[in-house]
C-alpha cells in the first residue's frame, strides 16, 4: 500500500483535526485514544502523528472493532486516557435526508 500523506487524507475524510486539537487543548489532554473504522485503520498512524504534533499529547490507537458511539471499549480505564475521539468515514442517508456521521 502507498503511504497517503496526512494531506490527502484529510481532504479524502474530513478529520476536523482543528476541532480535535481545540478539544485536547480544552479538556488538557495528555493521553488521547483514537478510535477508527476498519476502512480509516490503514491511516490512522498518520492521522495520529499529525495530531500528537499539533496537539502536544500521546495518542493511543484503539486496534479492536469500532462499531460507532456506542462502542466504547470497556478496558480504556486500565490505559489511562483523558480523552476518546471516535472518526467515522460513512455519511448516512434517511429518505432525501443526507446525516453526517459525527466523531
């Protein structure tokens, strides 16, 4: 597989990496989880140095399924994290109704 830069990626899926990196500042973050479905997991280690390198935290990926909002993996207390982000890369469509999946 050819290795996307974070550029690419970004304009493929939209990671609002602002928004992330405004809500580590936020919550003061040190320890950050990241959660990706199985199509966004071959970038996640791109998007999770772009995000230690603005942000200034540690980030952790979450290698396990990830099955939306709900799926929140029940063994985060034991690694210690101040944050969980969840990135979704599917756009659901109710009737004419077009719902973005929010992370």
């Amino acid at each position: 597989m050819i290795k996307k830069i974070f550029h690419d990626i970004n304009k493929k899926y939209d990671l609002e990496i602002g928004r992330i990196v405004k809500t580590i500042g936020k919550e003061k973050a040190k320890k950050v989880l990241l959660q990706f479905p199985e199509g966004m997991k071959p970038y996640s280690t791109v998007i999770c140095e772009e995000i230690e390198a603005r942000a200034g935290c540690e980030c952790f990926i979450w290698l396990d399924s990830c099955f939306g909002g709900c799926d929140i993996p029940l063994e985060v207390d034991k690694i210690g994290v101040d944050l969980i982000v969840q990135f979704g890369h599917s756009d659901w469509s109710f009737g004419k109704k077009e719902i973005s999946v929010l992370k």
